[in-house]
C-alpha cells in the first residue's frame, strides 16, 4: 500500500547542474531523493517535478510528488526532509494526494517570473539571482513588444530547435514587466511553458527595450515559428519557478513557497 | 614616482577564506592583487585594506589602498578593475589620496551590520547573506542589554581571547537593533572593533532577545573583562562591513557601497 505525497519545494539553483540527475553532478533531483532514501531507510524513492528546471534556474513554488510505503502525517515531512537536505533546498509544504495525481500532467497553469537588475553597476550580492543589463530599457517599448504574445499562439520562435513536443501552441495568460527599485521583474502565466521559452522571451524583450527591435517586430517572430528569427536566450540565473496551479489547492499557501522578499 | 590610490570595494564573502591571502585558498586580497597584477603587467601590488574580514564576512563599504606607477584617471580604475575581479568582488569608486593616507590608521570610525534572519523557516536565498534564528526574539530585551555596551568600555569580554592588540579599550557610539521584515538589523559605529566583537556582541545579546539571559547580565559580562562570560559567536556570514569613516570623507558617494536593498 502506497501513499502518493505532494511537495511543495524552494531551491537556489546557483550551484545545481538543474533539475535532472545526471551522474556525478550536483542536481535538485539527485539531492531530494538522497535525502528520502535517508529517511526510508536506503529504500530508492523517483521523485515527479511539474517540469524540469535547466542549470542556474530557481525554484520559489516547484511541485513534486513520489509514492512512499510509510505513514507520515504531512505537516511532519518538511522537517523530516529538510533535515537531510543541503541548505539551498528547502521542503515548503507537503500534502496527501490522490493516488492518480500527477505533478505535470495535472497542473493547469504556471507562473515564472524573471529579474533583471537593470543599474549602471552589478551587484554582487544578486549575481546569481537576477539577470544585470546595464543599459536604459524603455518598459513601455517592452509592454507594447509583449502584447503580441499573450492569447494562444504556436510558440515555435520561442523554443529550443531539437525540443521533442507533439504541439507548440501555447496560451500565455499573463505577460506583466513591472519596475522594482533597481529591478525589472517578468511575470508570465500560461497553461504551459516549451523549453527555454521564458528565457527566450524576455531575451527578445530586453532587445525591444533596449531599442534595437520594433516592438512589432514581435509579432513577425512570432509568425515565422522559427526560433532563428528570435532574440537571445536571457541566461537561466534570472529565472524562477515562483508558482504551479492546479485545478484544485494542494497547498495551503497556495503554492506560493514564501513571502515577496527579494532574496 | 608613486600615486596612492583608494578604493571603495563590495564583496558577497560566501565563496572566500576571508580577506587576507592564504597559500591554496580563494580570499578577497588574493583576487584584487590578481586584478592589480594583470593591470601593472604583471608587477606585484600589494593592497591595504581598512581592516581583514573573516571566511564568510561580507561587505558593503570595505576601503583599501595601494601604490602604482600607473596615473589613471579615479574615475577609470573601477572599470578597469572590475573587467579583471570575479563577480563576487566589485569596485564601487577609487579616489587619489596623500601619500600618508592609510585606510586603516586614519579610520576614525567603522559601521557593521549584522542581519538575523528571524521567522520559522529559513530562506535558501538567504542562507549566506543572514544568521538564521528560528525563536521568538524580544527586540526590547535585546535593546535594554546592548545600553550597557555604549560608550567607552574595555571589551575584553567580546573578543577572541588571543587576540594581541595593546588595548581593549573601544568606543562604541551606536547600536541599533530594528527590525526589517523577517529580519532583525543590528547597526554598530564604533572607532574601531576587536577581532568578532562585533560577533560575540550579537550572539550575547541574541541569547538576550531569546530569554536565556536577562539584559543586566551584560553589564556584569562587560565587567568580567573575560570572553568566557559573554555568549556564542553568531556565524560569519550575517555580517557586513557596512562604512568606514575617515576626517574628511574620501569617495563621492560618502562610502555607502549601494542602495540599501536587501540582497
């Protein structure tokens, strides 16, 4: 008899080689089921995130879920956890869930959001959290760029060439740019992300902001389906996992992993 | 012929064996004499610093000096520097000073500030930048016991006991303690520091936040002139050297590093 457990995960992705295990690197994966064959006494555990997360990439609301023999009540797992996890990963929350629930295969929406330090001078404190782009950016240029991409659309300018997905249609909920002090931060939701489409996108944003790109330029990226006719790939530090929805709650704070502070 | 020049210097000390060069080992001196090497051409150029910082200390207004043959224009060192320094260390301003100038002797006085991550769970983007504190703290205990250490004292009690320095007599003009969000901030200004005062100062008074000590044990703490009777060092890593003060004020932006966003 096995018991399918949700959670809720943090992690500073600054010194992990991504998600995925890989042999002889330091990986998300690798470490949180290291830290469950702890618990369950050298039993192996897989662990199902809802998407995999590339080197340098952060995590403020990941999801994962794995089928365990033992009887914890939720509300114990994160210190259980967290006990034998390393200090950049941490266990937010964990819940029950059905024995048919799959992290991926039933999210419905997600939320990344993307930080640029956008200052004269770098910062070494945020070196690994925020992309630094010392230029002047014009965030009405940037806004305009965007609107062309909200609604559903085939994202196929805006994902790696090789990527192994039947469809790239893509409905994009929310594309927001907002200042923050010295930060520009991206917020997009949609029901589904392609690999490095976030990053593609507000790489080609950042060149619109920058004045190198109208932004109607855009929407013929957009309609060429060809990644060749997008901008550069913004680099991963910059990026965060920050929320995974379902179609109901499994979280009680919602999947928000912590509280607004800027790290 | 020999300029002295000054430089105002930021570092995140998470990935350093502190300041001072040690053979085999990443430290802040080690890297800025690399970066001064690679500019002379390879000659050798020792730096000054303000004061060393301990393995994992951080700084925000770390001041140090050298002597070249070079005559850059202060306003192009900082470039020049930066494009040779790793991304943890930044120089933030360089200035032209006397040739009797010395960061160290001519200090007249010295801000830290500690940070203490204080809520329940901790922050995997935190984890190098604050002191996580997991109990309830008492801002007004923590605040009665710290009037004890203003003013002129010999602070025998809050210092490494090998520490071989003529006097142990300082001055301690400010300390605050406020809270900031999830974090407590601890502000010391003194005319100078012993080596972890400023450690073993926030550890004692953070047994005092916690109720493990009442705030009148640190005026017999004080008296004992004894390391032994003060409390834990608190870690490293909470701590920034925040400003160094001299008689006339040396860089434009009058030795705050940066803004005071948090990290």
């Amino acid at each position: 008899m096995l018991n399918r457990v949700a959670l809720l995960v943090e992690y500073d992705g600054s010194a992990f080689y991504g998600f995925q295990v890989q042999e002889n690197q330091r990986t998300i994966q690798g470490e949180i089921e290291r830290a469950l064959s702890i618990i369950h006494k050298g039993e192996f555990i897989r662990i199902h995130p809802s998407g995999r997360t590339d080197t340098g990439v952060h995590a403020r609301g990941q999801v994962i879920h794995f089928d365990t023999p033992l009887s914890i009540d939720p509300a114990r797992w994160p210190q259980a956890l967290n006990g034998c996890l390393p200090n950049d990963i941490r266990i937010v929350e964990a819940a029950c869930v059905a024995d048919d629930f799959h992290t991926r295969y039933d999210s419905v929406r997600k939320h990344y959001r993307y930080r640029v330090l956008n200052r004269k001078e770098r910062d070494v404190f945020r070196r690994n959290l925020a992309f630094f782009v010392p230029y002047e950016m014009d965030l009405d240029l940037i806004r305009a760029g965007a609107a062309h991409l909200l609604g559903t659309h085939d994202f196929s300018s805006f994902c790696v060439t090789n990527a192994d997905v039947k469809s790239k249609v893509r409905t994009l909920h929310t594309l927001q740019v907002n200042r923050q002090g010295d930060e520009i931060i991206f917020d997009l939701i949609g029901d589904g992300f392609l690999h490095n489409m976030v990053r593609i996108i507000v790489g080609t944003l950042l060149e619109v902001g920058g004045g190198r790109r109208a932004p109607e330029d855009i929407a013929r990226i957009r309609d060429a389906r060809n990644r060749a006719a997008a901008g550069k790939t913004a680099p991963g530090h910059g990026l965060f996992l920050w929320q995974v929805f379902y179609e109901q709650p499994i979280f009680q704070n919602n999947g928000a992993a912590s509280n607004d502070n800027d790290a």
